[in-house]
C-alpha cells in the first residue's frame, strides 16, 4: 500500500466532507488506541479545528496515560488542536445505581458495558452541536464489517468514518508513517469499556491479524472446511460473530408499504 497517497486522499476527503457540509472541524474521542490516535492525527492534518475528547469512566491509569500523550503530541505538532477531559464516572455511577440488573450477570455487564459507550456517544454529538462540528468515527474494516465489534449507537454512532476500509494492519502502517507515539503503536489494542482491563483478542477469541487473514480468504470464496486446526477456528470465530452482529454491519430494516396498499 502506498501510504503516503492514503493520508493524503483521506485527509483531503475529510477536509472535503466538512466544506460541503457547512461545518467547522472534527470531535474525535481519543481513547489511548491505534484506531483513535490514527483518526484524529487525520483529522488534525486537515487544518480545520479539532476537538480531541478523553472521556474516562472508570478507566485503567495506562489508558489514560497513552491518551494525554498523544493529545499532547498533536498540539505540539498541529495548532489547529484542542482538548477536553470530560470525566463521566460519576454520570455512570449514576446511570448504573439506577436500574435494574438481569438476572444473568452476563447479560447485564455486556449492557453496561455497551452503555459506556453510549455514554461517550452522548458526549461527542454534545460538543460536536455546539461547535456545529463533525462527530469522527474511528473503526476499522475487521471491526465494523468483519465482526461487528463495536457498540450499536455508541463508538458506531458517528458522521463519516476516514478509516473504516483499513484493515488493522494498514492502520499501523499508516499511524507508523505518521508518527504516532510508541506507546500507542505497542499497545494491545482494547475497547476500554470493561472494569477487568479485557483486551479485544481476549473478547474476541482471535487477533486482528488472524481475523484480516480469514476475511480475506472469505473475500476469496474460502470456507471454513478449506483448512484445518487454528486457521479453520479462526474462521469459525469470524463468522460466528459477523453473523451474531449482522444488524450492526448491515443498515436497519425499513419496512416498505407494498402498492396494492398504497
């Protein structure tokens, strides 16, 4: 891959996307991640304002740490970059003495876990409205179309989505030309929404390397049956979850009067 063109044809692309659309920059939840670190040193490139938000709830001290780093990174290196620190534990706690538990503690985490990130969602389109800005999506091509792993309404409720046709491999070629921190480029990629610090492979089952592999074997005509051991459970792991997060990757069903009714 030509690196170098990408950043250019999407910085452009995102620069393009806010004049046509009459806004005024880009809102960018920075997490500590590569997906993250990527999108909003994009965003920055354009020259339109940015607003970068660290919006802990309950976070661990090393994911917050990466994330003050590359926010000060990018000010230094863009003056079109500004920050806030939205801390919304306590909103949470709120939230979460609130309501009801199921009676399957699974089932309850996975809820409030998804809600972090409804939380953050809230947030961003907050800020997004009053500084008549863009909410940046910051998923990419094995999360939002392989497995689904992302949060229906939260990290997926966005305006545009620059790196949404990288595979995770591409978005460390592309943050590693750019210069991202090592900190962040060294991390093990997580969704930060679990109180335990759980990595995505640790949900997931499989590495983004892996699942890369497999969707493009599956782009290829593979099937499960074409492999044996590791390879073939990788598969298995991947359609398993694009099947379980079909209504996440597909848009949602709208139903169409028929004519006779009309």
């Amino acid at each position: 891959m030509n690196s170098e063109k990408i950043i250019l044809s999407i910085t452009q692309w995102l620069k393009n996307y806010s004049l046509k659309s009459n806004t005024e920059g880009y809102v960018v939840g920075v997490s500590g991640g590569i997906d993250s670190a990527l999108t909003s040193t994009l965003c920055a490139k354009t020259g339109l304002p940015l607003l970068c938000l660290e919006m802990p709830i309950f976070q661990k001290k090393n994911e917050i740490s990466r994330s003050k780093k590359h926010i000060e990174w990018l000010k230094k290196n863009f003056k079109n970059v500004s920050s806030k620190n939205i801390d919304l534990s306590d909103s949470f706690d709120s939230f979460r003495n609130s309501i009801d538990n199921s009676s399957d503690e699974k089932k309850t985490l996975l809820a409030l876990a998804n809600t972090r990130s409804r939380f953050r969602m809230l947030t961003l389109y907050y800020y997004a409205s009053i500084r008549n800005s863009i909410v940046v999506g910051t998923g990419n091509k094995v999360e939002d179309f392989g497995v689904g792993f992302y949060t229906k309404y939260g990290d997926g409720g966005v305006d545009i989505s620059p790196i949404a046709d990288l595979f995770k491999s591409e978005v460390f070629k592309l943050a590693k030309k750019l210069n991202i921190i090592d900190d962040i480029i060294q991390a093990k990629p997580t969704d930060g929404l679990w109180d335990d610090g759980r990595t995505d492979e640790d949900q997931i089952g499989a590495s983004y390397n892996e699942l890369e592999w497999a969707m493009i074997e599956m782009e290829n005509g593979k099937k499960a049956q074409n492999f044996k051991g590791r390879k073939k459970e990788i598969f298995k792991i991947l359609k398993k979850f694009n099947k379980q997060n079909l209504h996440k990757i597909q848009p949602i069903p709208i139903y169409k009067v028929p004519e006779k009714y009309k």
